[in-house]
C-alpha cells in the first residue's frame, strides 16, 4: 500500500522562463495565440511553445433550501452535442469573478443569490492556459426575474437531487470540463462534513 502524503509543494520544481513571446493569431476578443519561446529549468529551449490567452469564466453552482441543484440543458458546440450544465458566463474585463457569477446566475436563471462563494479558480488547460475558470456555490435563491437567453444559446432549466447530479456526471451527460469541475466542487462542498472517511 502507498503512504499518504501531504499536499505540500515541492521545493525542488522550477518555473520554467519566458524568454520572448510573439502574437501569431488575433482573434479578440475570444482568443489569441502566442508562439513562446521558453527556458526550461535545465537550460533546455523550447521553440516555439504555443499558448492561448482565452477570457475567464465562471460556472454557479446554485443549490436551493432544500439541497437541490438548478442545472441546465443546452446545446454545445464544442463537444456538438446538448448536454448537462450548470449556468456560466463570460467575465467582462474590468469585472470581478464573483459580480459576473451573480449576473450570469440572474440572466440565465432568474434567480438571485444571497450567498455567493469562491470554490477555486482553474486553468482550463495546464500547458496552453486557455483562460481560468471560477467556480462559485450560490445559496439563498430569490427568483426575481424571467431568464434572458441571447440568440446563440437556448438553455431549459432543471432542479437535480445531489445524487441524481452525480450520476449524470458519472454516465458522461455532462460533456465540457467547466461544468464537470464546478459540478464536482459543489458536490465536494456541500457534503463535506458527512463522509464517515
């Protein structure tokens, strides 16, 4: 059996250095691509190393008095295909996460949060970058509004139990990684406490 370990970092990992950077495609405001070039830690150059500068997002994971999850379905063009979700948006720039969680949760939704909390802040891809992700747990639902869908989504909303949530992202009909992450984070925070482990 494997010993367990703390989540200490070690000290002997480097940071690799950016040695110079060119823009080589501009597609803003959704995207830019940039050829690197990177030192690695051994000396070593890398040339080019590609890396795409994406805008942040958030996912709301909105949980009602009772302890179910408002979910929903749409179509996605990533993966083609309508799949489960939580509400997301964009963060305009200037705006802080937690304000775009609270304006997407309402556009969405309709619902108004109480509580809005920080669950962790991800980046998408590891060696590319592609933007962070927000993940936030919204409590103290108020519907104040009717949803408002732009053109380009259309999204049908749908109050889940935690376990039936988990099931759905276990039989993979939740298809992008944003909605995976803040899904499983929710479902962290909200039975932490009633493991027996």
């Amino acid at each position: 059996m494997t010993p367990a370990t703390t989540a200490r970092q070690p000290t002997a990992l480097k940071l690799w250095e950016t040695v110079s950077r060119k823009l080589v495609a501009d597609g803003s405001p959704w995207l830019k691509v940039w050829a690197e070039q990177v030192r690695l830690p051994d000396g070593r150059v890398i040339d080019p190393f590609y890396s795409i500068e994406m805008p942040d997002f958030v996912v709301i994971f909105p949980v009602s008095a009772e302890g179910n999850v408002l979910t929903i379905w749409h179509y996605k063009h990533g993966p083609r295909r309508v799949n489960l979700g939580l509400p997301a948006g964009l963060v305009t720039p200037g705006e802080q996460p937690a304000v775009t969680a609270r304006r997407e949760l309402l556009e969405e939704t309709g619902y108004e949060a109480a509580d809005i909390e920080a669950l962790g802040a991800f980046s998408v891809d590891g060696n590319r970058g592609c933007g962070r992700g927000h993940a936030f747990l919204a409590r103290g639902l108020e519907l104040r509004a009717r949803p408002t869908q732009d053109d380009l989504e259309e999204i049908v909303l749908d109050w889940m139990t935690p376990a039936a949530l988990r099931q759905a992202l276990q039989s993979g009909k939740v298809a992008t990684m944003g909605a995976a992450t803040g899904i499983a984070l929710g479902l962290l925070h909200i039975n932490k406490g009633t493991s027996s482990t």
